[in-house]
C-alpha cells in the first residue's frame, strides 16, 4: 500500500468562538481518488484550506508530501492545485493563455509553456478550435476543461477539486466527471474532490468521507472501478450516502 501524501492528524480549526473542524483525522495515500461529501457546515472549504496551507490548524498536524503546508511553501510549490467551482479564468487572456500562467509562475520559457498548455487543453478535449478563444467565448463546461487544464499543466502531486462540476449542466457534468476520472487515473494522480453532490462522489471516489459539522467524519465508503462502472452500484450507493447524510438531521 503507498504511503500517505495527505495525512490530518487530530485537527482542530477554530475562528473565534466557532468550531470549523473537530479531532478530524484522515490520510490519503498516493494516487488515491477521495472525496470529502457535506453539505453547508461541514468543515469542508475549511479543510481545503488547511491542506493549501492558507490557515492553520488551532490543534493537530497538517502534512502535505510529509510537509507543513503553512511553513514550508517553497518545498511545497508545484505540489498542489485547484480547479474551483467557478473557473477563475482571466478574461483578457485566451483559454491557451490562461493555461500558461501557472508555466509563468514557474519561469517555464515562452515555447515550453505554449506546447504545454496546447498538450493539456487536448488532454481536457477542448477542441483546437476553441483554444485561442477567451472566456466569454466559451460555454460553462470548456471554461472547467481550460481550469482543470491550468492546474494540471504544472504537474502536481495534488489535485483539489474544488465543487468543479456543480455550476454544470447534468450531462456536461457527466461527461466533464468522466473525462476528469479518466485523465486522473491515467496520470495516476491524487486527487481529492470537494462536493455537496453525491452523484460526484460515487461517480469518481476510490474513498468518500461523509462529513457532519463541525467537520467531523460521519462515514466513510470505499468504491472499486467495478462499483463506479455498474449503474445498479452507483445508484445503491448513492442510496446510501443519502440515507446516512439525512440521518445525520434526524
């Protein structure tokens, strides 16, 4: 079994008097698919947060590739990106332009940036036609490739998938789902995806970790490649996540 490349270790979060994460622990091993499912008060951006080292945990330990996340950005730079809910693309720059910027972050040289950022947004099949166009140009679900194509461009350890295919169309978000399970499973990379939408879960995980608030792990669901391909299995899991999550209000 690999090792852990996530790993939370009794975290605790607090703002003020509020309790974001309580005693969570959890590790995700490399090349793991994990999805952390919750509804509003879940503790899910919060966790998000402490995994991109953006705030720290009030207790307990947050390693990313076995680092601190809030103290070691430089060893850490490259390691993780995040593909969010709304695209965040720069409306000045063309979708192959928006893909580049991570590449120039990283002082990537002119001509390896382009033929990188043409080679992912193929990999995300955004047709070459739409790769020279800006945002506006573009529907809901080719502005998501372009984002996903941005993040993976860098070559990170880490995906977070942040609600990425919840502002999508249901059959956009089927298609974009499997594209993305496909091209993540192919790079063999980690993966952690947060979402309020069980059928994302089911659809994608290896692992679900089913939050309550305050951010604690209410269950937890392995999923096999035969699960996520069988459509009776989807939809009994999707059963009973949706049972547990409204046990949890009863």
């Amino acid at each position: 079994m690999s090792s852990p490349i996530i790993s939370l270790t009794w975290v605790t979060k607090r703002f003020k008097h509020q309790l974001a994460v309580d005693d969570l622990s959890f590790a995700v091993r490399s090349g793991e698919i994990v999805t952390l499912l919750g509804q509003t008060g879940a503790g899910k951006s919060t966790i998000m947060h402490l995994i991109l080292g953006q705030i720290a945990p009030s207790e307990g330990t947050v390693r990313v590739d076995g680092h601190d996340p809030v103290r070691d950005t430089k060893q850490l730079r490259g390691t993780v990106a995040v593909s969010f809910q709304s695209d965040r693309l720069i409306p000045w720059r063309t979708a192959r332009q928006n893909v580049e910027l991570g590449l120039e972050i990283l002082r990537q040289p002119k001509a390896r940036r382009a033929a990188l950022a043409t080679e992912w947004l193929t990999r995300v099949k955004l047709d070459p036609m739409h790769h020279d166009k800006y945002p506006h140009q573009l529907s809901g679900g080719m502005r998501q490739r372009v984002s996903l194509a941005r993040a993976m461009v860098i070559d990170p350890h880490v995906v977070l998938l942040d609600e990425s295919f919840s502002q999508l169309d249901p059959v956009t978000s089927r298609t974009l789902r499997a594209d993305v399970l496909a091209l993540v499973k192919q790079l063999r990379k980690t993966c952690i995806l947060i979402t309020h939408r069980i059928e994302d879960a089911v659809e994608m995980s290896d692992r679900v970790l089913v939050l309550m608030p305050p951010g604690r792990i209410h269950t937890e669901i392995e999923l096999t490649d035969t699960m996520r391909a069988d459509p009776a299995q989807v939809a009994a899991n999707s059963e009973r996540i949706a049972a547990e999550m409204a046990g949890m209000h009863v």
